[in-house]
C-alpha cells in the first residue's frame, strides 16, 4: 500500500477522534476520558508488538527512537486533554476541529521545510497561505 492510503486512512481517524471527543466531552470526567483513550492506544499498541514479536518481525530499538515514540504519547495526550478541555468548555466541533488540524498542519509542514529541508515550492507556499487563510476564515466566521 502506498504512504497516500495510510494518510486517508490517519485522516478519517483523526476527524472520528474529534467527533468522539466532542460527543463525550461532558459525559463523563476529561481524565476518566483521556484514561480510556490511553487504555484503547496501550492496547492496540500491546497487541500489535506481541504479533511483531510472535512473527519474529521486530527490528531494533534505539534510545533516540523510544524517546521520540514516548514524545509522540506525550503530545496526542495533550491533544486529547486539550480538545476534552475545549468541547467541555463549549466550543463547537465545526470551528475547534478545523482550528486544530489546520494549525497542526501549518507547524508540521514548516517543521518539515526548516528542519528536513524538504522543498520549498511556490505551490506548497500558496497551500500554506490557504491553509492560514481557511483558518482565519473558520475561526472569525
């Protein structure tokens, strides 16, 4: 399979994560919420590496990968706080969602141009200026 149907595939569980996010926001204590997410992630995560391990299919680990995987926990934790804050506090999925992913779409698209040196073309300039335009639409209505 190709890296495009692995993105379709994160985009799709991305917006339902929003969707969820905001139709329990409010149902049930955020840390109970954040806890269960965890317990879902820490399970899939468990099952996957015992199957790696059972094909005899694990590569090795280094120092440096750890802790950037303990650094991608970190951050979804903070997201999924973040956006249990946000929708507890009321503020709607069509204006808070787009807000976030665009944003986090901007930061990690110049992460990638300034830290990885991935090009930098007139068209991926105009994609980000939309991209900043899209949110001050969504944001200011």
């Amino acid at each position: 399979m190709t890296w495009m149907f692995y993105a379709v595939v994160a985009a799709a569980a991305l917006a339902a994560a929003d969707v969820f996010v905001k139709m329990a926001a409010g149902k049930l204590p955020s840390s109970l919420a954040t806890l269960l997410y965890g317990g879902v992630a820490f399970g899939v995560g468990l099952t996957w590496y015992l199957a790696d391990r059972a094909r005899g299919g694990l590569e090795r680990a280094s120092a440096a990968g750890i802790v950037y995987a303990l650094g991608v926990g970190f951050a979804f934790s903070a997201v999924t706080v973040s956006l249990y804050g946000a929708f507890r506090a009321g503020a709607p999925l069509s204006v808070t969602s787009p807000l976030v992913r665009l944003s986090g779409v901007i930061v990690a698209g110049l992460c990638g141009v300034l830290i990885w040196n991935e090009p930098l073309t007139p068209r991926y300039v105009l994609g980000v200026c939309l991209a900043v335009a899209g949110v001050y639409f969504i944001v200011t209505r």
